[in-house]
C-alpha cells in the first residue's frame, strides 16, 4: 500500500477541501478519536441490483478466483453460450 502524507489547511469556517482525493466517493465514514485525530473512510455505491454478490462470501470469491484467473491468462475462450438462453 502506497502511503502520501499531504497537508490540508482548513478555510475560515474549518472546511476542508479534498478535491481528487474524493473522486468517486459517494460519502465519508467519519471517526473522530478522544485525542482529535478524524479518521475518513471513503465509501462508493454499489447498485442495489449488485448488491447482493457482497452479501454472498461464495459468489464473491469465485468472482474474484475468475477475475484473477483471467488477468493470469488460465482463462481460455470458448464458443457461444447463446444456446442456453430460455427465451421464455
């Protein structure tokens, strides 16, 4: 993980501006600590018809066993599953 310490100076109304570290991110999970320290989590949105793939352990690891499998070249590609598909 590569860690950049920035400095980030609040304007008069203790605002900060986070500009591109905030691109994409939909909120911020906050934690402000006894001694002071704000820790910011960022969060994105998930579609709900998505959902559901994090809520399944299952699923979601045999996406990214896929995935990885994939980027690694031990995918091979196949014919056309079209003749599956129920039409009705």
């Amino acid at each position: 993980m590569v860690m950049q310490e920035k400095y980030l100076k609040p304007d008069s109304k203790g605002r900060i501006q986070l500009g591109r570290l905030a691109k994409d991110v939909v909120r911020y999970h906050v934690i402000e600590e006894s001694d002071g320290k704000i820790i910011l989590f960022p969060e994105v949105a998930i579609p709900a018809s998505e959902a559901w793939l994090y809520k399944n352990k299952k699923a979601l690891e045999a996406v990214k066993k896929g995935l990885e499998d994939s980027a690694s070249g031990k995918v091979k590609k196949r014919g056309s599953f079209a003749k599956y598909i129920d039409e009705e």
